[in-house]
C-alpha cells in the first residue's frame, strides 16, 4: 500500500509518476495540479496525480490517484458529492473494459469510502453511472481495508509526492499564478529557469490519495510480457 504519510515539517519523497501505466513496463511521467479555474475553486474535483505501480506480490498492482494538493494541515476530508474513478483499458481500444469507483460519505474522522470493482462498467466514456457490487470494500478513511489477496484499499490524507518550487515556477510562467492564497499575489520579478539548488515548495502540504491495490487477473486476463493496460482517472459530480 501507499508508503508516504501526511507531512507535518518533513520533506516530501517519491516522484511523479504515470496517467498511463502498462505491465510490460512502459510509462508516461505527468502531473497535473490546478490546472483550470474550475479546479482552483473547487480543489476535490482536481486529479493531482495518478500511479500504477507493482503491487505487494509478483501478481498484484497498485492503482493511486492523489487530489486536493495542496493542503495544510490534516484533517482534509474527500467531497461526498463526488465520484471517484479508476478507469482501465485491457484491449487496447481506449474504452474502459473495468472501473474501480470510489464514493464517500461523512465527514472528518468519521468519514466512510466504499470502493467498488475492479468491475465492468454500466456506462462508458463521458458519462458514469454508479454500479452494483455485491464485494464493495467499506471503511473509514485513513485505514487500510480490505483483503491482502483480494481487493485492499486506503483513502486518506498523505503527503504530496509531487516535487516543484511553485515561487520562481510562477515567475517563469506568470499566468499560472493562482488565484487565491500566498502564490496570488503579482511580482515585478521573473524568470526562465528553476533555482539550484532545488527547493521542494510543496514539502510541508498533504494531499488526499485514494489507493488500491488488486490482482492483476482483476484487470485483465492476458498474461503474457506484452499484456498492457491503460489506466486514467476521473472525478464526476
């Protein structure tokens, strides 16, 4: 499962990692934090990052998708308007073959996910629709849930893998400044590179990661060196 924690003063670890992950090993490197207006405003709706990674076992893999970043603090709770989605492609046509989604309900400590599938979709592309799934995982947030040889799930605060010095990137990209909050303020000062060395702004912020991890043979039934995936997230109202 997920190896980071919330960060309090501690610097943030890992790297950015995949909006596609395939299991022959290739990858594609991607983040992509408030990048609309919309988002800005309405920080759950925005898709941080998403990894896939090997999972505990040579047969299992980890599916994460992080939100909300960045924030401070810990005591973040998902929206429960929302849902969640991992979407996953095994035949290569660019339309989900499974989903994996993820609802909340409640609020603070006492917030509740239930995590549904790896299962085959109702609805594919642009719409969703909630499906039913007798084996849905149900919990609080912040532990982990679920069976270590099934479907095992945590959802919770944890601290933002992403690396960037968000000061002099604004400097460089000045459109990009926010528009709230410490960064919004303009600056007669710009730029066109990082700072070396590098300083980690996002260091002492958390984001909501969301995280599961299952057999492959749930998301697909090719076996062979060559058995890709793709796997993309969404967030629906």
């Amino acid at each position: 499962m997920l190896g980071l924690t919330p960060a309090r003063s501690r610097a943030a670890a890992g790297a950015i990692l995949t909006l596609v992950a395939v299991l022959a090993g290739q990858r594609l490197l991607a983040s992509d934090h408030q990048d609309t207006p919309e988002v800005e405003l309405n920080p759950r709706m925005d898709i941080n990052d998403v990894f896939a990674f090997p999972g505990s076992g040579t047969d299992r893999i980890v599916l994460a998708m992080t939100t909300s970043s960045p924030i401070q603090g810990t005591s973040a709770s998902f929206d429960n308007n929302l849902l969640y989605q991992f979407r996953i492609d095994n035949s290569g046509d660019a339309v989900e073959d499974r989903v994996i989604q993820v609802t909340f309900s409640g609020t603070g400590a006492g917030q509740t996910v239930t995590v549904r599938g790896p299962i085959a979709p109702a609805t594919t592309g642009m719409r969703s629709t909630l499906v039913s799934d007798p084996q849905a995982v149900t919990g609080p947030v912040g532990q982990t849930l679920g069976s270590a040889t099934g479907v095992q799930v945590f959802a919770g605060l944890r601290d933002d893998p992403f690396f960037i010095d968000l000061e002099q990137f604004f400097k460089i990209v000045p459109d990009r400044r926010p528009s709230t909050g410490p960064l919004s303020t303009p600056t007669t000062q710009t730029a066109t590179s990082f700072r070396n060395p590098g300083i980690d702004f996002l260091r002492s912020y958390n984001a909501l990661a969301i995280v599961v991890e299952v057999p492959r043979s749930m998301l697909t039934s090719a076996t062979g060196a060559d058995a890709n995936i793709g796997i993309w997230g969404t967030v629906s109202r």
